[in-house]
C-alpha cells in the first residue's frame, strides 16, 4: 500500500493540483462515487501540504477549531500524514512545506479551477474526504502570501469573487445534498466574513444582467432579483429539507442577513416585496415549529436592528403584516406567542402607524385589550416582558378613535 501514499518520491507543490484534478473529474463519471481510491490519492496529494500552510497575521492557537481537530484525531492522518510533516495546528511557519510552495500550491488550485470542482463533487466524496475537503477550503480562503498586508483580502477568496463567483454559488448548493450540506455550510460562514462574498451569495440572478456570476464588480444593486437565484433557494432548503440540513442552512440564511450592516439594508429595500413575501408565506407560516419559530425570531432581530430602519417602516406599514403577526399570538404553542409578541410590539409601538395599521388595531381593539390582559400570563420572572406588554396595552387603549393620516416616510420597494 505504501504506493498508493506516495512514499516513493515528493512531488513538487506545483504538480499537485493537477494531479487533484484529475482525480475530482473521475468522481463526475457512471460510478464516480465509488471510487473510494481517487479520494484517497486527493486526500494525500492536498491534505498534507495545506495543512502546514502558516495563516499570515495569526498567532499560534492554544485552542484549535473544530476541523484542526479533526486533522490531529482522524486516524488516517495520524497514520499516514503526521509522520510525513510535522504538525500544523498550531499555525506554526516550521514545516516541510515552504510559504512559497504553499503560495504555489494555492495559485495552482486556482488556475487548476480545482475549487469549483471541489465544491460541485463535494456530496460524490465519501465521508472522510468530505471533512478533509472542507479543511482545504478553509486554509485555503484563509491563506494570505507572507509579503501581503494582514488587512488585505486573501488571496484565493479575493480571486474567487472576481472572476469565479460560481464556487461560492455552488457551496450554496451544498445544501441540496444531506452529504454536503454541513462541511458546505461550514466553509460559507466562514467566508461571509467577507461583504463580497455575501454579496456574491445574495446578488446571484443565473444570466440576469447585473448578476453576480460575472463577479463583484458588475453587480447590478439598485436592480430588483428575480428570484432565481441561489440565495432564494435558502427558503425552501430551510422549510424543506431534513431536521440536519434545515438547521445549517438556516444559520448561514442568518448569518447573511444580519452580518453586513450596509449591504443587507439596502439589498432588502430593494427587494422589498419579494423576500417578505417568500419570508411571511414560507418560513412564518411554516409547518415545521422549529422552522416557524426560528424564523419569527430572526424577523424580530431583522425588524429591529437600527441599520434596517427603513425596512422596519416599511414592514410595519402593511396591513397584512400585521394579521399574520396577530395569529401568531393565537398559536397553540408558547414559544411561537412569545416570538410573535417580539414582532407585534414594533407596529403597537410604531408612532407612525399607517391607516391600514390602525383600522386593524381599532377594530381589534377591545379584543386586543382583553387578551393582552391574559397574555402568557405564566411569565411571572420576565419582568422586560410584563413591561413591554403593559405598555402595548396602554398604547392600544389610548389610540384615538378614528385613524389619524400618518407622518409620511420612504418605503422600500415601491411599497
């Protein structure tokens, strides 16, 4: 076997990409999954050098992430790539690997397009390599040249949403796979670190002019999506998928839009209509509780985060925003009331409230004062929430009883 692990000579950084892609495009053929020795050989060819590549403007970690660990725990690198290299864990410059083979190896991935192909056969791979794959994708996105400015976006990431935005697309895409979805959903938070990688993400719209599969640089902000795009995909991999999937992909939907305080406001005002309609109708009114409940959660933080000001005005406006936010609070189960209540507050409290928003509270009215009175009424300890609760009603009971023509303000999406 010590063939198949390369004992017999040391390849130049140079030639291992190539080798690598080799073996990734055997994975694409009739049996291309089964090929269990082709992932093997890629796990040597790439695991080794990588894994000793010195993260610039990083110290030595005392306590190493998740993947780290996996590297030192995982028999088959103790085995066969320890005693090759010394080890990489702690970000250390010594190893057998020099910076500037590491910087031509990950100049090799690139100009091999070996990481789009990674992420497109990265459900083909079988468990171990899928792990190991992930660990490249991270030190790679991480690498910078030891000549580069600590400030400066590394090398491969500031490469890949220029000219190949469809690597991050297809990470995304990661998740239509249950054998993907986590090492995929794994690396993109670790890349929406980075606003043009977000921006990739949210801006996909296939050929639409203004798109961002032709890079950072030709995106189209102020055009509205038309929904198919990766990004909008999140929805239904959210609402749809297994309990495992479901989870991961919603802490990446999260991680989008609450990360980048400038980008995500205005992506959200320019498409308004489209994403709370997807949001109310798919994730809200979901029939899985932990989807339903998670996602009424995120509104509230969304509605009221003060970069989303504008976004927050212009939901609270709509009439039938605040229907759904009232059934919410008559749902059987206490934790979607409690979530609900958080979204409910902002259109009671809204000193603006828009004609329709008012005809609907003044309708309610005495019903809303009777049930509010009654309102989770076990909460005894949350004394925030008795507050907030006594004031709404102290709001509700002081409304005058006939609309009165708000003070106007912008809406977002021609709303």
């Amino acid at each position: 076997m010590s063939f198949l692990f390369g004992r017999a000579r040391t390849r130049p950084a140079v030639d291992l990409p190539k080798q690598a892609r080799d073996h990734v495009t055997k994975l694409e053929g009739p049996n291309g999954a089964a090929k269990v020795g082709y992932t093997l050989h890629l796990r040597l060819v790439l695991a080794r050098p990588l894994t000793s590549i010195p993260i610039t403007g990083r110290r030595a970690c005392k306590s190493p992430k998740p993947d780290e660990v996996y590297l030192t725990r995982n028999p088959w690198y103790n085995s066969h790539l320890q005693p090759l290299s010394k080890p990489a864990v702690n970000f250390k410059s010594e190893s057998d690997s020099s910076p500037e083979q590491i910087y031509q190896l990950v100049t090799g991935l690139i100009e091999e397009d070996l990481l789009y192909l990674l992420a497109v056969n990265l459900w083909r791979l079988p468990f171990e390599s899928r792990k190991d794959t992930q660990v490249i994708f991270s030190y790679v996105f991480r690498f910078r040249p030891p000549t580069a400015s600590p400030k400066s976006d590394p090398l491969a990431l500031s490469y890949v949403v220029n000219n190949r935005p469809q690597v991050l697309l297809e990470l995304c895409r990661g998740y239509e796979h249950k054998e993907s979805a986590t090492p995929a959903g794994s690396v993109l938070r670790e890349v929406l670190k980075s606003e043009a990688a977000a921006a990739i993400i949210l801006y996909d719209d296939n050929e639409e002019s203004g798109s961002s599969n032709k890079g950072i640089n030709l995106i189209d902000r102020d055009r509205r999506q038309s929904g198919e795009g990766v990004f909008w995909r999140f929805f239904d991999w959210v609402d749809k998928s297994s309990f495992e999937v479901a989870a991961d992909a919603f802490t990446t939907f999260r991680e989008l839009l609450t990360k980048h305080k400038e980008l995500v406001p205005r992506y959200l005002s320019v498409n308004f209509d489209l994403f709370f309609d997807k949001y109310n109708n798919i994730l809200v009114q979901s029939n899985s509780y932990v989807t339903k409940r998670q996602s009424i959660k995120l509104l509230g933080e969304i509605l009221l985060d003060r970069s989303n000001y504008s976004v927050m005005t212009a939901y609270v406006d709509r009439g039938e925003h605040l229907k759904i936010c009232m059934n919410l609070l008559r749902d059987d189960r206490k934790m979607v009331q409690y979530e609900g209540f958080h979204v409910f507050k902002v259109f009671v409290a809204n000193p603006h409230k828009s004609i329709a928003v008012q005809k609907i509270l003044l309708m309610n009215r005495e019903k809303l004062l009777t049930f509010l009175s009654h309102f989770l009424e076990d909460r005894t300890d949350d004394e925030q929430f008795i507050d907030e609760r006594e004031f709404l009603i102290k709001q509700i009971r002081n409304m005058p009883s006939n609309p009165v023509p708000p003070q106007r303000h912008g809406m977002p999406g021609g709303g």
